[in-house]
C-alpha cells in the first residue's frame, strides 16, 4: 500500500458534461471501462492521495452520478446547473474548498490515470512553487486536446482548444492532460476574469493559464513520460482504445503476479477480477464482474465466467459458462458445462458436458456427468446423477424442489418431478419417472413396458431403380 498524505490538498473532478460525442442516455462518466465506471477509476487514483476532500462537479444526469457513487465521507457534490464550460465547472467548487495550500483538478473522462502521476504533478508544483501547473503529454495523436503554447524560452504561455487553434498551433505535439494543480489563493480570482469568447462559446479552465501569467504568477508545466494516461474519452471510439489499453495492463498485472494467460490479446478481464498463482487462463475466455479464480486452477478456452467463484485447482473445460455460481476446490467443469446463478458446488464435483445447473447445492465428489438438468435442488455427497436426469421443477406457475440425499445413484434419463426427495444410498433405475418420495437404500424404478423381439423382421431397403 502506498502511504501517500496530502491532507493540504483538495481534488476536484470534473463530471458535468453531457459527453455529447457518446451519443448515450447514460452520462458520459458512467461509462464502462472492463467494467467499471469511468469515474471509480478517477475517484480511485484521488483517493489514493488521501487529500482534504475531494468535489465532485455534477451536472448531466447529476443523480444518476450519485447513486453510483454513493456517499464516500470525504466526498463533497457539487451542482454545475448549466455546462457552461471547465473553467465554469471549476468556479462552482468554491463555497467547498477551504483551508488547504492548492487544489487538484481532474476530469472525470481519463480513466487511465494513474495516482503516482497525481502525485508526482503535486510534488512538481510544490517544489517549484508555482501558483498554476498543468499536466501535459507528447502523445502520438494530439487531435482535439488543447495544445501548450511556449514562448522562444521554452515557457508555457498559454494553452489553445483544438477549434480555436491556428494551423500553426495545430501542428504542436504537447498537449494539455486537463488536469491541473492550482495554488487555491489564486485559483477563484482567475476564474473570475475568465471569458467565454472562444468557438466554443465556454468558461475554459486552460485561459488561466494567460491570466497567471499576466498577473505575474508563475506557471509551470510538468509533462507526464506516459502519454496513455491521460486519454480522455469523448467518444466511444475512445472509449474502445482507453478500455484496450486499460486490458493490457491489468493483463501484466496479473501476469507479474503468476497468473499464465495463453494468447493475452483475445481475452478480456475485467478491473473488479482476482487470480490466484500458477492458475492458467486460456484462449477467449471473458473473466466478467467480481469473478474469483483460486490458485492453480486452469480456465479452458472460450469459457465466460461472470461473478463466479473458483477455489482452488478448478479445472474448466473449454465453452463452459458459469454465472453467479461457486466451485469448491478440485472440481471438474464442463466441456460446454452451464452453471447459473447460486449453484454452489463443493470440492471434487464433476460437472460434464451439456448439464446445467441452477439454484442448486451439490455436494463433495458427486458427479453429473451429461445432459442433465438440475435446479432448484440439492445433491448429497458421492451421488451419480446418471445422463439425462431432469429435475421437473416448474408446473408453468411454481417452482418446486428435489432433494437428493447421499450416495445415490441415479440412473440414466431419469425425470425427477418435484416437490420430491430421494433418501440415501437409493438407487434409481434407468428411464424412471419419480413423483413420490424415494426410500433409503434398494431399487426404485417407475413400471416399465415390455420388450418385444421381432424375428423375422427385415430392414427396408433403397428401392432400385
Ligand atoms: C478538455 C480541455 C483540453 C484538454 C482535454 C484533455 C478545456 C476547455 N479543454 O477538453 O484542454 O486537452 O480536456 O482531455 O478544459 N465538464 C464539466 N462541465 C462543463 C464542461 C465539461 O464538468 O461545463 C467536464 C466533463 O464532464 C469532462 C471534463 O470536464 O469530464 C472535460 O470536458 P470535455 O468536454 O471532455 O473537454 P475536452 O474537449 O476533452
Ligand atoms: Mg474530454
């Protein structure tokens, strides 16, 4: 854990935007990114630095904004009623900062932001006392961020939108991160002589920078050594690019931490994942949600597994999916294998190819090994559930349950009608039909017809023509 304090510094993000250029219903900092919203991740790297407090700027769909979030306890909303630019966004903060040395603005759209950058930005700032310090970046495509604009002695002079830019400053390689690390003494001052006379007809944060600069305030620039970090999302094609950037690096993550990922580019796992060691994950797989994968257990190609539980040295063959579903350790899952919300298996189970499982406990070493489907039920320890049992649990208006005991063995194509229970040690033939309860111990089986032999009985065969 980093132990990180800046208790003389407040954040500030900036979340008010619509985000037009999503096109979406769903503001735009609610957006996912491998599963978490565009904000947690801003929220997380703020929070890391342990500041004073941090504000919120909401504004589009502020609401649905705050039921997301919640209420953190160093967490302060902040109301933007019209999106009249940053700069605007920034000034509404002011009645909530109070008593701290500078002020740290972020936006609410660069998910790929790490707190060491913060961090460094804020130590920057301090040790060569400025008053305002922006974050900048050389990345490979600097379309539509604003540029920073030096003077001959290489001195930050001012920053220009892409729509207010000339071709000259168009041509820039630096560019502007938006984030920012302002002395609060001066911060409002400068948001106070900010205009709006810009294409965009917006309060822009960056003008303070020539403000400062005309109050004889000092500016700095501090240019980040990984220019990825600061893409911001304004449309889904970014959105796309940040969440593939962000899947390569919890990928190393989770390599450097002894997880094997076979052909890393075409899986996909999400930020809320955990691994454990020596595990191996393999071609296509989609770890979703809150998924956890115990140690040495391998997860066979294609399979989906969206907030499962795997403890220890689960195998999973490959196309298997398991949604909402525990496995004990040493268990066997699938090929083509579906286990649905709350089955909970326990260690050493087998599950085969084409069974389903739902809203059932299965218990340690039983095995259903084909074509079946069980829910609604529960399954004793060491029980054969033979291929193609079903448990009939819905008469079309209810659901009903079927309780198996221990060490019961039931026979192939069986249809087990629930509500029923099958005692221990009961042995079920082959092709039964179970509607009443099923006693401990010997043979229950449903009547079976007669099978006939035909003797002189000849297959047809293809008339010649
Ligand atoms: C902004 C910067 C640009 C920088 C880029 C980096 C300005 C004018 N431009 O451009 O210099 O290179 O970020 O990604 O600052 N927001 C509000 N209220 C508003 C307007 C915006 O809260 O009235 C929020 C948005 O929700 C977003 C952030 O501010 O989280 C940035 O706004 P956005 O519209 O994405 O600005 P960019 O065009 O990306
Ligand atoms: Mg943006």
């Amino acid at each position: 854990m980093n132990k990180l304090h800046y208790p003389d510094l407040q954040v500030c993000v900036l979340a008010a935007g619509k985000g037009k250029r999503m096109h979406s219903n769903l503001p735009k900092v609610l957006h996912r990114v491998l599963g978490r919203a565009m904000i947690d991740y801003v929220l997380h790297s703020a929070e890391a630095l342990c500041p004073k407090a941090i504000a919120v700027v909401t504004g589009h769909a502020s609401e649905k904004v705050r039921e997301h979030v919640g209420q953190p306890i160093n967490l302060e909303w902040v109301i933007q009623d019209k999106q009249l630019g940053t700069g605007h966004a920034v000034s509404q903060c002011e009645e909530v900062i109070r008593d701290v040395r500078d002020v740290l603005i972020v936006c609410g759209d660069t998910p790929l932001l790490s707190w060491q950058t913060l961090a460094h930005l804020v130590d920057e700032h301090r040790r060569l006392d400025a008053d305002v310090t922006v974050l900048t970046a050389q990345p490979a495509n600097p379309f539509g961020y604003g540029r920073i604009v030096r003077d001959a002695d290489g001195r930050v002079r001012t920053i220009v939108e892409e729509k207010d830019a000339s071709d000259d400053e168009r041509a820039i390689g630096e560019v502007s991160s938006g984030i920012y690390c302002v002395r609060h003494a001066v911060l409002f001052d400068l948001l106070r002589s900010i205009g709006n006379s810009n294409a965009q007809g917006e309060y822009y944060l960056p003008d303070i920078v020539p403000l400062a600069l005309a109050a004889g305030q000092r500016v700095d620039a501090v240019l980040m050594s990984d220019p990825d970090e600061m893409m911001g999302v304004n449309d889904r094609v970014n959105l796309a690019m940040v969440e593939d950037l962000m899947q390569r690096r919890i990928i190393r993550d989770w390599q450097l931490r002894g997880v094997t990922i076979e052909k890393p580019d075409t899986v996909r796992i999400e930020a809320g994942v955990s691994i454990g060691i020596d595990t191996v994950i393999q071609a296509g797989c989609y770890l979703i949600g809150r998924t956890h994968i115990g140690d040495e257990c391998r997860v066979g190609p294609n399979s989906v597994l969206v907030d499962a539980w795997l403890d220890d040295r689960v195998n999973v063959f490959a196309f298997s999916h398991i949604h909402g579903a525990s496995v004990g350790s040493d268990a066997s899952i699938g090929p083509y294998a579906r286990l649905r919300p709350e089955a909970r298996l326990d260690e050493q189970v087998h599950i085969g190819n084409f069974v389903e499982v739902k809203k059932a406990v299965v218990g340690r070493g039983s095995k259903i090994n084909h074509l079946s489907y069980i829910g609604d039920a529960s399954v004793g320890v060491d029980c054969n559930i033979g291929a193609g049992t079903i448990t009939c649990n819905y008469d079309g208006a209810n659901k009903f349950k079927t309780e198996i005991g221990d060490r019961v063995f039931v026979g192939s194509d069986t249809q087990l009608i629930a509500p029923v229970r099958v005692a221990d040690d009961a042995t079920i033939g082959a092709g039964s039909t179970i509607t009443r309860d099923v006693e401990p111990g010997g043979l229950t089986l449903s009547e079976r017809t007669q099978q006939r032999y035909v003797a002189n009985w000849k297959r047809p065969e293809k008339e010649s023509r």
